[in-house]
C-alpha cells in the first residue's frame, strides 16, 4: 500500500525538497501541496492523504488552525498530521498535539527520519519526537492545565479503563513502543496491542499520540521536572 503525503509549508523551496525525498521512497507519493493552512485543508479533503506533514508557522490560516480543522471534520478521520517546526518544544507544538496532530519534527531532521516519521505516524504507532526529551514534552503538555486537568470528560472515560489498560496508557504516555511494553509485562506485543486499541476506543482517541495527551490532561500521568 502506497502512504500518501500532503506538504504545507509556505516556502517553496522546502517543500521542493521534501517533495523529492518523499516520492523517491518506495510505497510513498506526495498527492498535494499547499502554501497555508487554509489551501492544506482544501487539498486534504480533495486528495484524502494518509499523511500531512505540516509546517506550524504559516501565513493566513497557521498550520495549528489547519490542523485542528483537519482533527475536527470526521471525514478526514484517518488524517494524520505530522507538525514540522524548527523549535521542536514550543506551545505551538503543544497546541498542536491538543488540536489533533499525531506528532512533530523538527524542519532539521535527517532524510531517513523524515520518511520513518510519516511511516509511523501512517501507522497512528507513536508520538513522533525525535529530538525533544520525553520530560520536555511532558512539561509542556502540562502547562496551562491547573488543578482542573483531571476533570472533564477524558476523566470520566479514564474510569472506564480495567488496571491493566491503565497499566499500559502510563507505559504508552512514558514513550514505550508494544515490544517494549510487552517486555515490561512479560505478554506478548499483540496482547499490549489490544490493551492499547480498547484504550483509544474507550477514550475517543485517534492514535497513541491523543492517548499522551490524554494521560497528563487527566493527571493519571504526572510531568517530571
């Protein structure tokens, strides 16, 4: 199956480039690309992509508001939406990962981890950081949450998780992959697999990515400092 690639980036240039990279890959076509955030949308629901590799700063519509629309519009529910900044860990990327985004990378990253992180994220398998310290994500996606960030309805439907699912939703939001999980456990990736799929049912997310935001909203998982 080929995995198909949007690029929105206001600059030509690295889009170009990008563009090269992706569709020399085998099993990967760039289908479309876009110059903001208000045409990445428009492309997204004309070209159905599996992947968006979206720059954060754009004029007009910003890559955080393209990419809550993108999050929002259930007919692009299989979108996945990968942030290119060049600072890693801002609040932008924070508002983004809240907003829907499957992960970031940072616009410095190696050819071989560009094309990795579409695959992952085509996978909705990982938060993508390949840079950004775990802690430091942590701390951010804390900020701004408060005394309240364990109400709410994440909260609600966190109580509808069996211990071990929950087990495995703090493993999940501590960066583990199945593999490593499993070990962890002593069952086997499969098993930690279903854990981790009933937990996105239960919770309404859309991939591993929305479950670590999930994890430090409700305060099940506290940020290290």
């Amino acid at each position: 199956m080929t995995i198909k690639v949007l690029l929105a980036d206001d600059q030509a240039l690295l889009r170009s480039a990008f563009k090269v990279l992706v569709d020399s890959e085998p099993g990967m076509r760039v289908v479309a690309e876009a110059s903001d955030g208000a045409e990445a949308y428009e492309q997204t629901r004309a070209t159905a992509p599996d992947v968006v590799l979206m720059d954060i700063r754009m004029p007009g519509v910003d890559g955080l508001a393209a990419t809550r629309m993108i999050s929002e519009d259930p007919e692009l529910a299989g979108v996945r939406v990968v942030i290119l900044t060049t600072f890693e860990v801002d609040d932008y990327v924070v508002q983004a990962l809240r907003a829907g985004a499957s992960g970031f990378l940072g616009k410095g990253a190696e050819p071989d981890e560009l094309l990795s992180a579409i695959r992952v994220a085509a996978a909705g398998e990982a938060l993508l950081s390949p840079v950004a310290t775990k802690g430091l994500i942590a701390r951010f996606l804390a900020q701004g949450d408060g005394e309240d960030g364990a109400a709410g309805p994440d909260a609600e439907r966190l109580a509808t998780l069996t211990g071990r699912e929950r087990e495995v939703l703090v493993l999940v939001a501590g960066g583990l992959s199945n593999d490593e999980i499993a070990e962890r456990l002593s069952v086997s990736p499969l098993t930690v697999k279903t854990h981790v799929n009933r937990a996105m049912a239960k919770l309404g997310a859309r991939d591993r990515a929305q479950l670590v935001v999930i994890a430090y909203q409700t305060g099940l998982v506290r940020p290290r400092v």
